[in-house]
C-alpha cells in the first residue's frame, strides 16, 4: 500500500496509469455499444474522414469503422502483452532463480546463451521464429515471450545473487532449510518489487514487439486487426487517408507510454534509495 | 591483462559459434523452400530441381551442410546467393555502404542531440525542461520506428512535397549531392529518434550520478569555475557509462536500420537481409547474421579498450 500511494505521487507514473486504465476499460466496454462489427465491409463509405458518416474515427480503405478496428485491435495488444509478460516472468524467474542460486556451471551456461541471443538482431528473432508457427496471437506470444524472458532472467539473477550472500538468507540456510524453500519463502519475496518493474516494462516491450511484427506481416493475419498490420495497410493509403497511419500509431503510443510511465514510476516507488540515485 | 584478453576472445569464439549454429538451425528448420522460385517456373520436373538442390548443395545432411558452410567462412568464400548466384561477400559490401551512412549519420545524430539533451537536464535537474525531455524521451521509446516513419513521409513528402518519400537519390538523375542528402535527410532523422532518447536518458543520469560525488564538491570549494568542474571533473567522468551505452548501440542501431530502410526503400543491409529471409536465400542471411554478430562483439571489445583509454585505473599493468 505504501508502494502504491508512492507510485501515486509520480505525476507521470499517475498519468500512465490512468492512460492504461483507460485504454483497457475503452476498448472492453465500448465494442458492444458501437453499431459496427470489425470486420464489416461497407464499399459505398470508404476513407470516410474522422467524425463524419456516422464514424467517430472514419472508414478505412473498405470501408470498415476505423475506431471499432481500432478498439479490438488494441484489445489483441493489450492481451498480447499480458500473457507475454506472464509466461517470460515465470521462465525468467526459475532460470534466473536457478543459476543466481546455484552459480558455477548452470550460471555460465545460461549466461553464454544469454550472450548469444542478444547478438541475433531483434527483428531476425522475431521473424524467423514467427515462420515456425501458424500465424496469430499464440505464436506470437510465444516468439515474445522467448525474446523477453532474458531480461527478468538477468534480473533475477543478480537480485537473488545479491541477497544470497545476506546475513536472514546465511541465518535460515543455517537452520537447515531446503534450496527450494530458500529460493520461494527468502528469496523471491524479497526482490518482487524489482520483478514487478522489469515485467510492467516487458508488458510494453510485447506491445512494441507485435506491432512490429504484424506490421511486417507475420504476425497477425488480415482481416483480424491489429495495430501493426493497420499501419502496413494505412502505408499505401497515405495520400488519400493519412489518418489511417496516425491513428493505430496513437493507440500503440498510448498503451507503451502509459505502460512506460508506470514502469519507470514503479522503479522509484519500489525501491526509493535508487530513485535520489537516478 | 593478456590473460583476460585471451579468456574474451575464447568467449567471443564460443558465442559466435553458438550464434551460428542457433541461425543455422532457424533458418534451415523454418518452413519455406530456397527452391520455391524454381518450381513455379512452367515446364520445371522433378529432376530438373533435383539437379538444383544438389548445385544448391541443398541435398546433404543438415550437420554436414552447416560444416562445409563454416569451412567456407573461415577461409572467406561465403558461398553464393541462391537469388542471383553472386558470391555472398560481393552482396552484402555492395549494400553495406548505404547502411553505414544512414546509421553513421543517424548515431551521429543521436549521439550529438542526445548527449545534449542529457547534460542540459542534469544540470538543470527537476526544471521545466528538464521534466519535458524526460517525458519526451519516454514518449520518443515508447512508439516504433516505422510510425515515424510513416508520419514523416505523409506530412514532408506527401503533404508538403518537400522532401523523397524513400529511395537513396531520384530515379534516372544524375548524381548529385543536394539530391542524396534529401535523401538522407528523412530516414537518417526517423532512424536517430529511438537512439536519442536512450542517449538523453543515459547522459542525464550518468552526469547526474557525477554531480553527487564529493569530490564535485571539492572542485567547487576550491573555487574552481563552473566551466571548468563542468568540463574537467563532470564529463570526464560521465564520460565512462556514455562509452559503454555507444558500443550497445551498435546492434540496436542495425536492427532499427532494417526497418527504417524498409519504409524508406532505402537499398541498404536490413532490407537486403528482410528479402533474403522472405526468399530463403539461406547463404546471404547466415552471411549478414555472422556479420552483424562479430560486429557486435567486436563493438564490447573496443568499448573495453575504449574504458582503458578512459579510466587509467583499468589500464594496463594495475593491479
């Protein structure tokens, strides 16, 4: 609770939450109240401009309401991200438990494959992982997830590395405590706020990772929409509806900076030493 | 410090060797066919392209083709694209150099706003402006690359007709340099954007963490002036993180070349790279995969060196 009244004090991380909040809540409640249907064609209403023909955000290129697509394809992100945080929280947290914990070979194994893996430029990882699977949500998720779970690894890692050596830790290794127990009672609980931060900022990151997958087209597949794909189509259209590119980008900005925001807000709330430090 | 030299060439052996086993693998596992572009050609048999796998050394075993391929790295014969049968080595320094001006230009870019935007704020710290490139910086993270783009090309080239929508100079024209730089002008910007924000928020806390030493407040009790703290003890002393940031950039600069040139058809390395992946030209991607990765390692290698010449407690010879 006190975390949370201090993450309110951070006027930004404050916005953030509320832009996230808002998001969230818009794109859940709003769909059934709108008349239209994403994947309805409507050829005599194209290019429609914002706030005309009875479309709050215009048509697209066959005629489908832009804020409806707009809306579900927000949502896809939002779960998108989501789920990839959960699944690379978890991986990060046993691996990078695991090697802080036990050091020595299983420590520099992980870390030399660590290494390589952040040699492989982003996109290529994403992209070729992406040919593996059937294109859509689960695939990408899980292309995300096996990019982003090295950074909660590393995390983790040095955390527990840092308390393992901690008089509590010595005390109840002493009392002849389990691995396991020390890892899951000891450890984990006292470096869940540094989890917590680096997994809302990998919410974010997933979001970005989509969009840019989708966007070069392996990622979600038409008609579905998605953010990404709604900007690779919007591309051909710039002269007659520039709209189309800068919305879905206004959406996807929204969702990353507010997640951003309350990211980096996180960090000072959690741990208020190294927020005077930054 | 021979022995950590050789322990960090052992290291970056192993790396890359895991590197190109793991791409290796990716890409021959993944689903398409190098073949694909042969078989819809009218009249092709089954024999015909038979005779191609086996020329395209295609019909071996997996572990043996990748042996033969490393073979041929380490004495420099890449192979040949299977698109236009160049030597791989020819292909990717014909498109190198584009890359290399746009990303220079953009670090450059990035590294000089960047850098300024840092110091500025740090040394003005919870000011107005300080707050707003903060914010601006999270913002300028938090969008990709390719809306930017989008929005650049649809305002200065489409709107307003100032500026090339993409390509590196205008189809037929002669060369000339005002036409390339326009050019340049767009995707070099849109490139450098990301990059500026991780310069400015890196900066601003490394000069920060400085500002907090005691021995600032040294330099400032012995009445030095501002300048010259400012100048002698902060920066030199910031200078150390900035060296770092600058050597992991490098990667990241590459991977946001690939789609920057993308959008702006910009005849580079990463769209080279996207169409190899697209067409399964198997020899040019692992050619520009090992590329960029000794790139990579190269780049934390002179960051090392270059924390040496920096900070004469790593130097040679201490302890």
């Amino acid at each position: 609770m006190h975390t949370f009244r201090r993450l309110m004090k951070i006027r930004t991380a404050s916005a953030g939450l509320v832009m996230v909040a808002v998001l969230a809540v818009a794109c859940t409640l709003l769909p059934p109240l709108l008349p239209y249907d994403p994947l309805e064609i409507d050829l005599h209403h194209r290019f429609l401009p914002p706030l005309s023909g009875g479309h709050v955000l215009g048509t697209d290129e066959i005629g489908r309401d832009t804020l409806v697509r707009l809306l579900a394809g927000a949502r896809t992100s939002l779960l998108i991200g989501l789920s990839a945080m959960v699944l690379s929280t978890v991986t990060g947290c046993l691996t990078g438990g695991l090697t802080g914990f036990h050091g020595g070979w299983t420590r520099r194994v992980l870390m030399r494959i660590v290494d390589s893996v952040l040699c492989f430029p982003t996109i290529f990882l994403l992209l070729t992982l992406a040919s593996f699977g059937q294109p859509g949500a689960p695939t990408i998720v899980g292309i995300v997830s096996l990019v982003a779970w090295m950074e909660v690894s590393r995390v983790v890692d040095g955390q527990v590395r840092a308390l393992r050596g901690r008089e509590f830790v010595i005390a109840v290794e002493a009392m002849g405590a389990s691995g396991v127990h020390m890892l899951l009672r000891e450890l984990l609980p006292n470096i869940t706020g540094a989890i917590i931060v680096v997994s809302t900022l990998n919410v974010a990151r997933a979001i970005l990772m989509e969009a840019y997958v989708s966007y070069l087209g392996n990622g979600i597949q038409p008609p579905q929409p998605s953010l990404g794909a709604m900007l690779n189509d919007a591309q051909e259209y710039l002269r007659p509806d520039p709209w189309l590119a800068i919305l879905p980008g206004l959406v996807i900005a929204i969702a990353v900076i507010g997640l951003n925001f309350v990211g980096d807000g996180l960090r000072l709330a959690v741990d208020p030493r190294q927020g005077r430090r930054a | 410090m021979t022995e950590t030299f050789v322990s960090r060439l052992v290291r970056m052996v192993v790396t890359l060797a895991i590197v190109s086993v793991t791409g290796f693998l990716l890409l021959h596992l993944a689903p398409g066919d190098p073949l694909a572009q042969f078989a819809l050609s009218p009249g092709m048999t089954a024999t015909q392209l038979g005779v191609i796998r086996h020329q395209m050394g295609l019909d071996v075993p997996l572990p043996l083709q990748y042996l033969i391929w490393v073979k041929g790295l380490l004495v420099g014969d890449w192979g040949r694209s299977f698109r236009d049968h160049q030597p791989v080595l020819t292909v990717i320094f014909g498109h190198l150099g584009a890359t290399l001006e746009l990303a220079g230009t953009a670090s450059l870019l990035a590294t000089w706003v960047g850098a300024s935007m840092g110091m500025y704020g740090a040394f003005r710290q919870g000011s107005r402006t300080d707050t707003l490139m903060t914010v601006l910086s999270v913002v300028l993270l938090s969008i990709p690359t390719f809306w930017f783009g989008l929005v650049f090309i649809s305002l200065f080239s489409v709107r307003l007709g100032w500026l090339p929508s993409g390509n590196i100079h205008a189809v037929g024209g002669a060369f000339s340099l005002g036409d390339y730089l326009r050019h340049l002008l767009l995707p070099a910007v849109v490139l450098a954007l990301g990059s500026t924000a991780i310069w400015s928020r890196y900066t601003r806390n490394a000069v920060a963490e400085v500002l907090g030493q005691d021995y600032i407040r040294t330099a400032r009790a012995k009445g030095l002036s501002p300048r010259r703290i400012r100048y002698r003890h902060v920066l030199r002393n910031a200078l150390l993180p900035m060296i770092t940031l600058a050597g992991l950039q490098l990667p990241t600069l590459l991977s946001g070349a690939l789609v920057t040139e993308t959008v702006f058809t910009w005849p580079g390395i990463g769209r080279l790279f996207l169409d190899s992946l697209e067409y399964r030209d198997y020899p040019v991607a692992m050619g520009i995969l090992m590329f960029s990765a000794v790139l990579a390692t190269f780049g934390s290698i002179v960051t090392d060196a270059l924390y040496a010449v920096a900070d004469p407690r790593l130097r040679a010879g201490r302890q």
